[in-house]
C-alpha cells in the first residue's frame, strides 16, 4: 500500500487520530510520518523492525493495547530546536531526524543505545583527524586554563597573562578549524 | 566512463571468482554511514539541503585523485537503470526512490560506491570478491578518510558517527559476507545456527535483505553492533564466525558426500540439466539450480562449468538485467523464457569456447 499523503513511497506507519467523530487511520510513509504531528506505529509490520524494537522497550507495557493506552500519556519529551523531533517521536519512527538530535536526547540515549548496542553505550572505534586535533586542543585549552586560576590564586599575575593569551590563541586555531559545534568557548 | 558500461559491462567486480574462501564466501562488503554537520538526515531536510548535501559530495569525490568515479543522480536514470544498480547491489532499493535525491558514485571497477542521501548524507560502500574484510575494509576506510578532510562530518564524542538510524550510530560500519551454504540448509542445521549467530550480536539473512526465506542458499552474514567496539574488532569477530560456518558448511558437504553420493550427484547434475535445457525458467527454480550446479563444481562432480559464470547468471537472471538485455519490458513468463534462452546461450558457449581452447 502507498503512503495515503504522498501516494509515491509505501505506507509503514500508521497515524490514528481519534476524535468525536470517531477514528481516522492513515496509511503513511516514514517521511510523510515524521512531518505529521502525530503516528502510530503499526504493529502488525516487519516484526523485528526498530520501530517496533525501541517502542516495545521505551514504550511501556508488553501487550499492544495497553501499550497502545499508555502511549496516549506519555510525555512527549524533549523537542529537538534543528527539527521539530520530539523524543517520543523519535521512539516511534526509530530514526533521528538530524545530527542536533543527538545533543537534544543526550541525556536519554545511553539507555536506548545500552538495549541496541549489547549493553554499549559509547563509541570506541574510527575518530576523524579533524576532531582527534580538536579534541586535544580543547583538552590543552582546559589545563591551561587550571594553571592560570592557579597563577591568579597565587597573585602571579604576570604569569596568568601570559597564560590567558596562550589560551586565546588556541581559542583562535578552534575557530580557524571550524569546529561549527559553538563548544570553543572556554570563557 | 559512460552509464552503459556499467549496466550493460558483463561482470561486476565482486561477481569475479577469486578471494580467500570463494568457494563459500561470495563477496564481502563493507558500509560506512556518514552524515554532514548543519543538514538535517535524509528524512527530515528538504529538497535544497538535499541538493547541497548531494553538490558538496559529488564535487569531494569528483575532484578526488581517484579518477574514473561515475556520478549518476537517481532521479535522471530510468527506472530499469535504477533497478540493474539494485540488482548488482551497487546501490539500495531505497536509493531509488526518486523523491529521495538520491545519486551514486561508482568507481570504474564498481568496487566502490558512494550513495548520497540514502537514509544518511552518506554512505561508502566496499564490495570485494570472495572473503575480504580486511581489504574491503582498508579501502572503505581510505576513501572515508579522504572524505572527512574535505567535509564536516557529524561526529561526536561519545556517541561516534552521527546516523540516522540509533542502530548504526557509533563506527557507522556494516560489514557483512555472502555465504553459500547449500550443505547446511540441505542438512537442516541452518534453522539451529542462525538463532546462535543471532545471540552472538551478528545477523543472518537471506542475500537480498530481510526474511529468512534464502534463495539460492544464500546468506548475508552481517554485525548488528556499530557502538562500543573498534571497527577491527567488529570484523575479528565477523570473520570468526565466518569461518565457523565455512568449516561447519565444509563438514556438512563431506558427510552429504560420504553418505550418499549419488543421491548427491544425481540432484545437482538433474539441475545442471535443467538450465542446460530448459524453455521456462522461472527466477526460484534457476536459483536453486544455480545453487546445485555451484555445489557440484566446489565438490568436483561437475566439472566443466565456470564458476565464474554462474556468478554472473546469478545476476543476470533477475528482472532488471534480463529486461536491460533484451532491450524491452518482459511480462513475467517472457522473462522466464528470456531466462531460459540466456542460460542456455551462456552455458553453452563456455563449453564451445573452451573446446576451442583445447583445439589451439
């Protein structure tokens, strides 16, 4: 079956909305589901879809009806600013919709990436150069940093300066290196 | 390097019979999911940021050292184009969907493809003959590493390679080997394998994607974990039990021949004969077939049909290619006949040529 909106990709989710006049369904695609307000996530499809994998876990309940129910109250999380997505969006499509994401659900993700990733949680493979050379700078920029309010405490204020100069300077290279992440202030 | 070549050239890189283990392991393939800082994932961003993810790619690899990449946007080919490029496995039937904005970059040897704005900005992907992970990977990794100096990658430092998918998230890699393993499912000892690879955090399917049902024998073996361990580790782990299935497959094959021989060679040479001769050949029959024949030949019943020719009947015979070929849309029993037609031209000029062979 095509999605009921676009009618161009096939229809994975489900969208009901109940009201007054009784309940509507829809058919959706993925993309058209994540630009609606509201879905559900059709539980007769790909029985070991992610979807499925994460609402089950994150959801509530076993069951589908109560787990259907239990939905309806659920919060709807923190709202991602670079995408509209919301964390309980984000459970019932299984996908994030943009790098920003990751920041917006920080906090939550450990426990959704724990059931995915066999219990890991943190990345421990491939880091771009790019960002090996940042990471290090930023570290080098946090321990200058720690000398100079050692320097201050210690009335050696020539020597914090100095130090606080270094630190500029190093602010300046993350800046040249575009690290776009607005993380570079150490102020 | 013109798009003909590409779908009408008669063997595909990983289709070649050679690597470590071909017998068993038909190709091995690697994917790295990348994704670009400031656009939002192929299912949230809108057509212009589409757009420029697809021009900042292009033009990285375009301009790259590596010549000979064909750029192909998905929405300019014909739909039979798109589908020859699915069936080749150079890019995904989700790319396809002209609404996406996909495109792909293909090396001129197809053992490199690039798809751009499949459900990542991103994803390189590595296909090798035979059993190569560490090959496939070091390549996968090396145009990775030319890419990441010329675009920003959304990476983070807890969480890896930013994707789409929660399930990728971490290296971002997918490795996975194509596996030929007719002993085993003949045996039945498959069904009890494939819930305890399941346990050991890899994934088992049948060779075009989802579902259990496997034809032609044929199984991806596949990592399900991308976060928590180091690329290398994820392909050790691969690669052992790989070769689990490889020695447990060998095994098998033994005891089949042991036991009952002509039992054996009678099935696999009454396939043989089947795509020798036959008029109607739907794609299920022709893919047991091929599976029989390949068998006979890694056991050496079958002796003078080319391994590599039924690699590339494999993938001849599916609707794409056989529509490509006969240069015209096929309804279904046409196709079967068309089938039948190429697999008879095909087995039968081998042996021709190699008569030739032996009179010069």
């Amino acid at each position: 079956m095509n999605c009921d909106n676009c009618n161009e990709r096939p229809a994975s989710v489900i969208f009901t909305q109940e009201s007054v006049n009784g309940t509507t369904e829809r058919h959706l695609c993925e993309k058209c589901a994540f630009q609606s307000q509201m879905f559900h996530f059709d539980p007769n499809q790909e029985p070991l879809s992610i979807q499925q994998f994460l609402s089950h876990w994150f959801g509530g309940s076993e069951s589908v009806q109560p787990f259907q129910q239990s939905r309806e109250s659920m919060p709807e999380g923190p709202t991602c600013p670079e995408c509209d997505l919301t964390f309980r969006k984000f459970l019932d499509i299984g996908k994030f919709g943009c790098p920003t994401c990751y920041d917006t659900f920080r906090e939550r993700l450990p426990r959704v990436f724990g059931k995915l990733h066999n219990g890991h949680t943190k990345h421990a493979g491939k880091i771009p150069v790019s960002f090996n050379k940042m990471f290090s700078v930023k570290k080098k920029i946090e321990e200058i940093r720690l000398k100079m309010q050692e320097a201050i405490q210690e009335e050696r204020f020539e020597d914090a300066a100095a130090l606080r100069d270094e630190v500029n300077e190093l602010k300046l290279h993350l800046v040249k290196e575009g690290n776009g992440g607005g993380e570079g202030n150490v102020d | 390097m013109s798009i003909d070549k590409f779908m009408r050239g008669a063997v595909t890189g990983w289709m070649a019979s050679h690597g470590e283990h071909s017998d068993i392991v038909m190709s091995t393939r690697i994917r790295l999911a990348r994704n670009l800082r400031g656009f939002r994932f192929p299912i949230a961003f809108t057509a212009e940021e589409a757009r420029q993810v697809d021009e900042q790619a292009a033009t990285a690899l375009l301009n790259s050292d590596e010549k000979g990449y064909a750029y192909m946007k998905m929405s300019e080919l014909p739909s039979l184009d798109r589908q020859v490029l699915v069936e080749k496995h150079l890019v995904s039937p989700q790319l396809t969907d002209p609404k996406r904005h996909g495109a792909v970059l293909l090396s001129e040897d197809e053992t490199l493809s690039i798809m751009v704005n499949e459900e990542d900005h991103i994803r390189i992907q590595c296909i090798y003959p035979g059993f190569q992970l560490e090959n496939a990977y070091e390549h996968a990794d090396s145009v990775d590493d030319y890419l990441e100096k010329k675009l920003p990658y959304a990476f983070d430092e807890d969480f890896g390679y930013l994707t789409s998918c929660p399930s990728n998230t971490g290296t971002g890699m997918r490795a996975s080997v194509m596996m030929h393993l007719p002993a085993l499912t003949i045996t039945k000892q498959i069904e009890r394998i494939i819930p305890a690879i399941t346990r050991l955090g890899m994934v088992v399917r049948g060779s075009y994607g989802e579902g259990s049902e496997a034809p032609g024998n044929i199984y991806q073996v596949s990592n399900q974990t991308t976060l928590g361990k180091p690329e290398k580790e994820i392909l050790a782990d691969l690669k052992n039990i790989a070769l689990r299935l490889i020695a447990h497959e060998r095994r098998s094959r033994e005891i089949l021949l042991s036991k009952s021989q002509v039992a054996l060679s009678n099935k696999l040479f009454r396939s043989l004969g089947i795509i020798s001769f036959a008029r109607l050949l739907p794609s299920g029959e022709a893919a047991r077939c091929l599976s029989d024949v390949r068998l006979g030949i890694d056991l050496g019943i079958i002796k003078d049909v080319d391994m590599s020719i039924l690699n590339e009947l494999m993938i001849f015979m599916q609707p794409g290619f056989l529509q490509q070929y006969a240069g015209s849309e096929l309804t279904a029993e046409e196709r079967d006949i068309f089938r039948a037609n190429l697999f008879r031209e095909r087995l039968k000029i081998e042996t021709q040529s190699e008569d030739n062979n032996k009179e010069n």
